[in-house]
C-alpha cells in the first residue's frame, strides 16, 4: 500500500464527485507532475509505472493526461533506468 493512498483516496473522491456532477457532464481528467523518485530502484520504478498504467484508466473514467515529471540531473530522472523508461513508453503508448 503507498504511503500516500489516503491522500489520493482523498483527491479521487473530490475530483470524481465533482466531475460526475459537472454541469455539462464529465469532463476527461489526467496527472500532472507525476513522479516516482529513484530511491525505490529503477526496477520498483518500472513494475509502479506499469501496474499504474493498468491503474489509472480504471480509476479516472476519461482518464486523458499522464505527463512524468522527469528531471535530468535529479533522482526524479528515468535516464539511464531502461526498464523504467520501457515501462514508461508502454504506458504512454497505452494512452496515445
């Protein structure tokens, strides 16, 4: 379990109940600034992407935007991490 499921549970019920009572109906809805820093290991990185990739879509109906917060220099980077940077580009073929 993350360790900031709460907090997502918290965001995920007050964007979803405000979308789904949105005045012209709802509206597509993505991430942005998602991140997974590179303390975990590259190989956590890429099996977090992938299991979100999975995720996402069924969680945010209209799920539209997914953009990783990618960094170079910083432990945010997936340079040099090619599982991770794979899993990403699946993800991202997924969506596109």
């Amino acid at each position: 379990l993350s360790p900031v499921a709460g907090q997502w549970d918290n965001w995920l019920r007050c964007v979803g109940s405000a979308n789904a009572g949105a005045r012209n109906g709802p509206r597509p809805l993505g991430l942005a600034e998602y991140g997974l820093a590179a303390g975990a290991g590259a190989d956590l990185r890429a099996r977090t992407i992938a299991a979100d990739a999975r995720y996402l879509p069924r969680a945010l109906p209209g799920f539209a935007l997914w953009e990783d917060w990618d960094l170079p220099g910083t432990p945010w980077t997936l340079d040099g991490q090619p599982a991770a940077v794979a899993a990403w580009r699946s993800a991202v073929d997924r969506f596109s």
